[in-house]
C-alpha cells in the first residue's frame, strides 16, 4: 500500500485500504476506521472488559447506551480462563458476550511485562507462571496470534516486550529487535490462521506495536522499520509506566511522525483526560485505559471541573447528579448523597453507578473531541478542557 503522500488527494480527505483521514487540526486527527464488525470513529477510547466483561456490573447492553465503539479485552487472561478454547466453541468472543461492534485483544506482551518475577524471555517467546495456579505457560508470536484467532476479535495486536523504564540502553536495542523479529512471525502467522476454513473471523487485523522505552532515536528507527510491513494499525507501546507525563509527550511527538499516516495510531494503557487531549493533539487515534472504571469502582468519578470523591462527607447531603448536565444513567437518574450511601453501604450499584459515568464521560469526551477536530477548534476545546479541569498544558 502507498504511503499518505503518494496517495491521490481528494480536496482535505485521504484514503487507504481501511482509514479514512477526514480532517486534520493542527496534527489532531479526524477518521475513520473500517473494520469487519463496524466502522469506528476516531479518535476513540477503548472500554476495557479485561475477561469480556467490564468490571463493575456493567453489560455489553450498558455499552450501548453509554456510546461505547470499541471492547478491549485480554488475551492472556481469557487464554486461562474461560479459555480461548471455550470461547471459540462459543462463537468466538462477539458471539460469547454479546456484542455487535469491534473488539481489540491485546496480546499478552503486557503481561511479559507485568509478570515479571514469573518469566523467562527468549527468543521462541516467554515462559510464564500462571498467576491463578502457577502451572507453568509458554507464549510465543505464534501462540498469542492462535488464541487471539480463537477469540476471533476484530483486532489483534501483535506480541511484544514491555520495557521497564529506565531501562539500560543495550537491553533495549536488543529487546526492540526481537519485538521486530515477532512482529514478523505474528504477521506470517496471522496470514495463515486467516486462510484456514475453521477461522472465525477471516480478515482479523494486525496492529504492530512501537517499543523503545524513553530513548527517542531507538523508537524512531523501530517506527520506520516497522512501518514497512503493511500492517493494519500501529500501536505506541510501553509508555505511562513510570516515566513522567511529558517524558510520555515527548516520545510521541517524535515517533508519530514517524509511522504510516493512512493507518490508524494507537497509544496503549493511556490514560487520563488529559492525557488524551494532549496524545490527540500530537496525532493519536486508539485510547484505552483501566483508569475510569478502577476509579469509578471506588467512588472517584469525573466531571466538567475534574475528578472528586463521592466518599467525601461534603457529598452526604448532596442532591445533584455526579455531573450537571451529563447524560449518562447514573446522572439522570440519582443524586450524589445516594451514590455516596450505596458506597458506604456496600452495595454493589454505587460501583455499576460509576463505572457507567466515568465509562460515559470518556465515551463523550470523545465525541467532543471528534466534533472540535471537524469544526477546526479543537486547539481552543483543549485549552477550555485543561483549564476547566485545573491541568497545567504541557510544554
């Protein structure tokens, strides 16, 4: 496939095989992304349902009303339980879980990641320890494409090392190269799971995945490198674990240039509000994050002035929603003091509450951020948002 500037322009809108560049502002991007399960509009957050179901009580049906585009669940997990082998006799996971619109599974490098003191990397791949029982597993490109092919999601993403950060330089350079060799496997492999006739889903996508830790020309060169594959989407990897939030800017401003302008840029694990408005602005399009459900699971909920805590006592006599004028069926339907008394008395409808609104602001904040991109004022919406929020803008 061409790259952006080879492709024939019509007026501002690019095309490519499956994204459609509608609008730029600034490096803000306007598109759309079609997929086997539906068309997505980006920029777009990922709702998290980590073993096909998002924690808090909350049903693919609640996922519909809160304005959800995409799912995003976990390979690693669901491999141990159900098992990708349940859910492929099932269906696949759309059939499984009910749900009518795309889905991304991640692949299971996170876990590399995150497992650390149960792992042994080598070149096939890695050797785990279960964290349910502690039988022993082995993950490669290879078998993290084979369960993602049994999940039959709309995207795939290719496996991956997680760099800690800091990290020492040599190790990096050799943990990039080997993600690279693996982005090569999982391509070769998902080609060939998607030729098979008991292949559920036939045109899975490939996402492959930036790495590079916080060293700049290190990501640079693995972005062009990768770059040349002809994947489907490209994912900013290993960032928001540890290095400080400009650190995080800083490394996509300099990678996304960097990679294929006609797909869609996805940065992992990332983030808060903010955190989004500043990643759009530097051309990213794929969000996801556990953050607005965690938090909304312990009573920390978002709104138009910023994040509070409904545990705080001021709210006991509180009668207005969580955030005046939000749309979402916690604000239209109950009062902070309620939500606030369903928390302290363990009930599980304050968390199913506020997963829902925090689900539903970020899902919204999207949308008004689609919306300022196409109306050519999002650099305005952003600084609003930031000082609505008290957040300093980055440098």
């Amino acid at each position: 496939m061409q790259c952006l500037s080879q492709n024939k322009r019509k007026g501002r809108e690019f095309l490519s095989k499956n994204y459609t560049l509608l609008k730029k502002d600034g490096e803000a991007r306007r598109g759309e992304f079609k997929t086997p399960h539906g068309v997505i509009q980006t920029p777009v957050f990922m709702n998290v349902g980590t073993l096909a179901a998002i924690k808090g009580a909350v049903s693919t049906t609640d996922l519909h009303e809160i304005g959800c585009q995409v799912e995003l669940s976990n390979t690693y997990h669901l491999h141990l339980r159900p098992t990708d082998d349940v859910v492929y006799k099932m269906g696949g996971l759309h059939q499984f879980m009910n749900w009518d619109r795309p889905i991304l599974t991640d692949s299971g490098g996170f876990q590399v990641f995150s497992l650390a003191q149960m792992r042994k990397i080598k070149e096939e791949g890695v050797y785990f320890n279960s964290h349910i029982d502690g039988r022993r597993i082995f993950m490669g490109p290879e078998e993290s494409m084979q369960i993602q092919s049994n999940l039959a999601s709309t995207i795939a993403m290719a496996f991956d090392e997680c760099i800690k950060i800091p990290s020492p330089r040599e190790y990096v350079e050799r943990s990039v190269a080997r993600t690279t060799r693996w982005l090569e496997r999982c391509k070769k492999e998902m080609d060939r799971l998607n030729s098979l006739p008991g292949t559920i889903n036939k045109q899975q996508m490939l996402f492959g995945i930036n790495q590079g830790a916080t060293f700049k020309d290190i990501r640079i060169e693995h972005a062009k490198t990768i770059s040349k594959m002809d994947l489907d989407g490209y994912a900013i990897g290993g960032l928001a674990v540890g290095e400080t939030h400009q650190e995080m800017y800083d490394i996509i401003e300099a990678v996304v240039p960097h990679l294929p302008q006609d797909k869609p840029i996805y940065l992992m694990g990332v983030g808060t509000p903010a955190n989004i408005l500043e990643a759009v602005s530097r051309g990213v399009d794929f969000f996801d994050c556990v953050l607005p459900a965690r938090n909304g699971r312990h009573g920390h909920v978002f709104t138009k002035h910023g994040k509070i805590n409904l545990m705080n006592a001021k709210y006991e006599l509180d009668t207005s929603p969580i955030d005046e004028g939000c749309q979402c069926p916690a604000c239209k339907n109950y009062t902070r003091a309620y939500i606030r008394h369903l928390f302290k008395a363990k009930e599980m409808l304050a968390m199913r509450l506020c997963v829902l609104h925090n689900l539903y602001f970020y899902n919204k904040l999207m949308e008004d951020i689609r919306n300022a991109i196409d109306g050519g004022y999002f650099q305005d919406f952003k600084a609003q948002k930031l000082e609505e929020w008290g957040v300093e803008p980055s440098k």
